[in-house]
C-alpha cells in the first residue's frame, strides 16, 4: 500500500529543516571556538610632549579713548553729533566703536553722558593724539586718552598659531620614521594630538634700548623719533600632547 502524498511531502520538509537546523549549529560552534582560541591583539602607545614657539610683532595698537558731555538734555542731537565728530578728526583712517554708554543726572539741571570707545591704529598713526584730544576738550566736553596697547589682531594669532603648529606636525612626522625606523614590524600611527597654548610672554622689540623705551609715550617728544617704530613683540608658544600607537599579537 503506497504512502499517502501529504505524509511524504511532510517528511522530506522535516528531513531538510533537520539538516539545515544540524548546519547552523555547527556554524555556530565552528565560530565560538574560533572566538576562543584567537590570539589577542596588544596595544601600544608612545605618549610625546612636543612644544613650538615664535616671536609675534603686533603692526599696531588698540586705543582706547573716554568721551564726557555734560549739558541740557534738549542738546542730546547735537552733542552726539559732536562725539561722533570727535572720534572720526581723531583718525580719519579707522572704525571707530563705542564700547560703553551711560547717562546720568548731572549737576545744575545737566544731562551727563560717558562714552568709551576703541579703535586699532598702526604706530606711526598714534602720534601727535594726545595733542588732538586736547584740542577736543573745552567747558562741559573732555576727551580722555585711556589705554594704548599693543596686541596683534586676531587674524595675526591664528595666522602664528598655524605656523606652530605646522611645526609640530613636523616633529610628528620626524617621531614617526624614527618609531618605524627602530620597529620596522610595527605598525605605528598618530592615534592623538591635543593642543594647548602656553601663557603668552610679552616684551619689547629686542632692536629697542633702554634709552628708546624709556622716551617712549603717545606723543613723541623729539622730532627725531617721528618716524622710529616702537612695535612690541610678544614670545608665543604652542604645547602639543601627542599619543602614537602600534597593534600586534604578542610573541609567543
């Protein structure tokens, strides 16, 4: 008596799940023990300490200027036309920005403004301003001449920044031959490198002498010293920690 069709179908499906399931056991299997009797991977690292410096020159200064008005509060129109004046005869050749205003009561009925302001000039500009803004101040009006600081622009900081570190990627790179260079079966790569500016030092122009630093100020006091440039330089370091790495199986 022949088989009923269904049975035999069923069986043959049950036979073949029987050896795929015997099939994906064994895989399994095959890759655990695999797994286990891998060999491990060590790590190696180098930690470096590498720094970079260079002499900045600031090309100019930053000044920073104070402007008073005391007067009736039905002038307010007039008298910042007169401060905005002020600021533009003081140097026609820069952008002026008014870093600070208040107002406050003042006395006799009077309005009282302050205004600090700030531009950037080059050396040879910031000669003769103290003589202008003395000719800016009368009754009720006084220009004050705060701060001259020479401090390079933002631009010239990073512009010295790329530069160190250019540098730096130089020592890297002379790290790196000389690690493969000593370990020729090792495969050493960059695995880290942070960066971090030193505090800036800042001094005279080593061309200065003492003489010229001491007749230094704002307005010259001798013809002679018109046109003598009195640009300060400032030392600027950039520290790197730099981490180099290697991959190997230990020797047995």
């Amino acid at each position: 008596m022949s088989k009923n069709p269904l049975l035999k179908t069923l069986s043959r499906t049950f036979h073949l799940f029987s050896i795929l399931l015997c099939a994906t056991v064994m895989t399994h299997a095959a890759a655990a023990q695999t797994t286990l009797t891998s060999e491990p991977v060590s790590e190696d690292e180098i930690t470096l300490e590498l720094e970079s410096e260079q002499w900045q020159t600031a090309r100019t200064a930053l000044i920073y200027v104070s402007l008073q008005a005391a007067f009736d509060g039905k002038d307010a129109a007039e008298v910042r036309r007169n401060i905005l004046s002020s600021l533009e005869e003081l140097s026609k050749k820069s952008e002026w920005h008014i870093t600070s205003f208040s107002r406050a009561p003042g006395g006799a009925g009077l309005e009282q403004w302050t205004v600090q302001a700030q531009t950037r000039l080059a050396e040879s500009q910031i000669d003769g301003m103290r003589k202008k803004i003395k000719s800016k101040n009368r009754p009720g009006y006084q220009v004050t001449l705060r701060n001259v600081s020479f401090t390079p622009t933002a631009a010239e900081k990073q512009t010295t920044y790329s530069k160190l570190r250019q540098d730096i990627y130089t020592q890297v790179g002379t790290e790196l031959a000389a690690l493969k260079a000593a370990f020729p079966d090792r495969n050493w790569r960059i695995r880290r490198i942070d960066f971090s500016p030193s505090a800036i030092h800042y001094r005279r122009a080593e061309a200065l002498d003492s003489r010229q630093v001491k007749a230094f100020s704002v307005e010259r006091a001798a013809p002679a010293a018109q046109n003598s440039n009195m640009n300060v330089s400032q030392k600027v370091k950039l520290h790197a920690l730099v981490v180099l790495s290697s991959s190997h199986r230990p020797l047995q």
